[in-house]
C-alpha cells in the first residue's frame, strides 16, 4: 500500500518562505505537489522524478519553488519562497507509478493522494 503525508503547511505573510514535507511509503515513484484553492480545480504545482534529476514546475511557481526528494528518508520536499496570496490553497503530494523519465502534469496521471496540507498567504 502507497501511503503519503504531508506536513509543513501555516499562516504567512507575502514574501515569506514555507517549506512542506511529504513522507512516502512502498515505491519511490515519480512524485507531484498539487493545490486547490477554494472555489477553483487542483492544479500541478511541480513534480520530481524518480531518481531526481528529472523536474518540472508551473510556470506560476517557476523561480520561487523548489522541489526536491531525499529517497533515504523517504520524503519528497516544496521549498517555497517570496509567497503571494494566490499561493494560498491545499497542497497535496501525489505520486505517478507509471512515469519513469518523466513528470507528468495531470491531475489523472496519479494514482496516490495525502490528504493535504492548508498554505495560507496573507497580505
């Protein structure tokens, strides 16, 4: 059974920095972060390879995220800084069993879910 958590999520102000953790259990797969604001679809966020030299971000986040994975403790990470407002939503780590070379950016492309971790930006 494939099992993820995440942790790390809060209340910060625009331009600071957040760091989530998303531990994993079973086979290290290709991994994504997700979020969904209220009111709005899930959408790709970033997403990391297998063995992590593979990695691809939405243009949104592109700069000011960071994603990145230690396979040794099982954890796949979103650095993220100089956060907005429109950052703010659930983020969600996710994992693809069937990319190998690549990241795949929908939504049905994984098939492993957390439950989510709440970012929220202030103002």
């Amino acid at each position: 059974q494939v099992q993820l958590e995440e942790s790390g999520g809060g209340l910060v102000q625009a331009g600071d920095s957040l760091k989530l953790s998303c531990a994993f259990s079973g086979p290290r797969y290709a991994l994504g972060w997700f979020r969904q604001a209220p009111g709005k679809e899930r959408e790709f966020v970033a997403g990391i390879s297998r063995g992590g030299p593979i990695i691809k971000y939405a243009d949104s986040v592109k700069g000011r995220f960071t994603i990145s994975r230690d396979n040794a403790v099982n954890t796949v990470y979103l650095a993220m800084n100089s956060l907005k407002p429109e950052d703010t939503g659930v983020y969600y780590c996710a994992a693809d069993s069937v990319a190998l070379f690549e990241i795949r950016d929908r939504e049905s492309n994984y098939d492993y879910w957390g439950q989510g971790t709440q970012v929220t930006v202030s103002s």
